[in-house]
C-alpha cells in the first residue's frame, strides 16, 4: 500500500512504506516511544465517519507531517513538534508521515490510500 498525493500540479507518491493503526491499542500508542521513523514511511488512522481527530506528540521524540482527509479531500495539514505538538481537524482519514513529507500538500488536494 502506498500514500498518493494528487495537486493541480499533478500526483506524487508520499509514501510506501504504510502501516494502518486499527485497533484501540494501536491507535492511542501511534508513533510514541519510537525513536525514528523511515523516510517512506506513514502511520494511517481510519475511521468510519467525519469527525473531529486530534493528534498529541506525546512520548514522540521527532517532529512529524500531519495529514487530515474528509472524504478524500485535505482538510488540515501541519507539522507538528516533539513532545509538544497538537493538532486537530475534522477527518475520516488521518496521515502521520516524517517531517517534510508534506511539504507540497495543500488544504484541498486529494490525498488517498492506493495498492
């Protein structure tokens, strides 16, 4: 599975490397307590409605790239700090990805899961 960015300016690959947090337990812990994370690399969060999603940086000890998606479509993307970072936008979809994966996604691109 990868992470598919599509823009005006045409479609990008964001990672290959996806790992889906699905279970309650996978979904509190996320990326804390791992030292790094690989350049290709997203976390995926995916839920069964538009809702608000928040995201803490507690116990993650590097900043990350944060993707919100409602219905495909990029609702918030940030980057967010170490220890200390919060986010939270309105989402059926949330990408955790390394810091400056996101650098070229826009509020309103298309961002999807594809094989």
């Amino acid at each position: 599975m990868r992470v598919r960015h599509e823009s005006d300016d045409g479609t990008a690959i964001l990672a290959s490397n996806v790992d889906r947090a699905t279970g309650i337990l996978s979904r509190g812990r996320g990326l804390m307590f791992r030292r790094s994370i690989p350049d290709d690399y997203a976390l995926v969060f995916e839920f069964d409605g538009v809702a608000s999603r928040s995201l803490h940086m507690l116990f993650v000890p590097f900043p990350i790239d944060a993707i919100w998606i409602a219905g495909g479509e990029v609702t918030r993307v940030e980057t967010l700090s170490a220890w200390t970072g919060l986010g939270k936008a309105k989402a059926d979809l949330v990408i955790e990805l390394p810091a400056g994966a996101a650098a070229d996604v826009s509020v309103g691109d298309r961002v999807s899961l594809v094989p």
